[in-house]
C-alpha cells in the first residue's frame, strides 16, 4: 500500500489510541518497518497523545508508580517472548553501542512501537481516573454549597425571628412601664349606638406624653368603612387617625394570635374625651355624630 494513503486512513490514530484490530496493529508495524514516512507519522501521533495526557495526567504516589511500571515492563517482556524477563538496557545504547537481545534489536521500530502503544495506554487510564475524580469532587463541592446555603436561609430566618421577638418584648416592656404609671389615666370608651357589646379603652399620660387605645370589642364593618379616632378638646372635635380595617395587622399586632396590643395615637393635651365613629374608608374630616359608637370622658 502507498504509505501516504496508509497515513491518511486513520489506522495509525486507532492504534495509538489501542483501538486497532490485531491485523492493523501488525499492518502499522509493518509498515512502520518499512517505511520512514509511516515510521514518523507514527511517532508524531503517539507523541501527540502523550502530550495530552501530561497535561492532563495527575500525580501518582512512588507505590502506584512502581506498579505500574513493573507492570508495563512485564508486558513488553512477554511480547518479546521473555515470559516476562526483562531486558537490561546496555548503558552505551545511545552511542549506537548498545548491546543485541536474542531475535530483536533494541532500535527495532515494532518494539518500540508497542512500547509507545502501552505508555498511551497507560496515560490515558490515568486521565480518565483523574477525570472521574474531578466529576467526583465538583459534586461533592456543589453538594456543600447547597448545604451552606440552606443553612444560611435557616440561620437569617431565626435572625429574623428573633429581632421580631426581641421587638414584641419591648414593646410589652414600654406598655407595662406606661400602664404602671401613676401618671397614666385609664379612660373607658362607652357604647352609645346600637352595638352594645362596644369597648375601647384609651390610656393617656401627660407626662410622658404618650396616649394608647386598646379595642376590648369592636364589630367588623363593611369593605367601605373605617372606624376613626377623636379627641373632643375644648368642645371641637380633632382627628386621632383611623383604626386599621378587618384583616388589616395593626403596629404591634400579635401576627400569630391576631389580637391587638396597645395603639398608639397623636398626643393632645387637656382633651375632654374621646369617640370613635364609622366614616368612610380613609377617614373624614370631620366626625359623623349618628354614626358614633363608643364615647368616654376624661372626668
């Protein structure tokens, strides 16, 4: 065969790569035997090979690599018909010098050839181990971060959790501070419609000049109401602000229980009491006296 039709046919990447039929590999060897050209294109390719798989070879411990290379040269023992003698190497083999073994001579092209062959071999087991122990590791380090990750969620979520507590105690602390207060006047908001069961309670300290309202009992009203707070002082009447809507958590609202702690609402000095009416969703300017609820004077 013409070598450079045998060069381009692709047998000599199959037999680098161990994929060659027996007849291929005899057919390389051969050819490699009697012609330069064949010889060279088979040299570059392996030499190709054992370049990637430098690169891409990982370290092997001093136990691992006496294994491996007693094994090897068992091999080429064997297909040198030595039954896995080795052959020493004559010191002087490079000055042309070299000592002959029985039936084969040390530059014979097959036997390197298939010296070549099985240190590819070789290499590429070990870039496939050093592969699978990358895929391994990476999953292993996606695996962690996955993990950190949860954790973290998990450790803001009781942060969190516990600055709203910590928040709740304090505002627990503030009401009971107030409602000790000798300062602190309780003023009982008092049905005066048709909802008997109405009570609001309205604590108020001049001086801390501070005013809560606590709703004891209050009915739901329509999606277009609002219940709105005032302070009658001096005989007119002032805006305190609207009580939130069903469903709607007031500031300092148990989340959990649903149950309304103290309000707060605007500071007025000397009222003479306070009302709640049904206005408007909003609020109103000004209060709507048939529509007033509850009522309490300061006394």
């Amino acid at each position: 065969m013409d070598p450079n039709t045998f060069i381009e046919s692709g047998v000599i990447e199959r037999y680098a790569l161990g994929q060659a039929t027996c007849f291929e590999a005899r057919e390389v060897e051969f050819m490699a035997e009697e012609h330069t050209d064949v010889r060279q294109a088979v040299e570059e390719v392996f030499g190709g090979v054992e370049a990637v798989a430098r690169v891409s070879a990982v370290p092997l411990s001093d136990e691992a690599r006496r294994q491996s290379l007693s094994a090897v040269m068992e091999r080429i023992g064997k297909e040198s018909g030595q039954s896995g003698v080795v052959r020493r190497l004559d010191p002087n083999a490079g000055n042309g010098q070299a000592g002959r073994d029985p039936g084969a001579s040390a530059a014979d092209p097959g036997s390197r050839i298939r010296r070549m062959q099985t240190w590819t071999g070789i290499a590429a087991a070990l870039v496939l181990l050093a592969g699978a122990a990358a895929f391994y590791l990476n999953n292993q380090n996606r695996a962690l971060e996955r993990e950190q990750v949860a954790q973290q969620s998990e450790l803001d979520r009781l942060g969190r959790e516990a600055g709203a507590a910590k928040a709740e105690l304090d505002r627990t602390q503030d009401y009971l501070a107030l409602l000790r207060d000798a300062a602190t006047r309780r003023v009982p908001l008092m049905p005066v419609g048709g909802d008997d069961q109405a009570r609001v309670d309205v604590y108020w300290n001049p001086e801390l000049e501070q005013a809560y309202f606590d709703v004891l009992q209050l009915a739901d009203l329509p999606s277009d109401r609002q219940y709105q707070l005032w302070a009658i002082v001096g005989g007119q009447p002032q805006d305190m602000g609207v009580l939130p809507v069903s469903g709607e958590r007031a500031p300092g609202q148990d989340a959990e229980a649903g149950v309304p702690a103290l309000q707060e609402f605007p500071f007025v000095d000397a009222p003479d009491a306070f009302a709640i009416t049904i206005e408007p969703l909003g609020g109103s300017e000004a209060p709507t006296l048939d529509q007033m609820v509850v009522l309490g004077a300061m006394g």
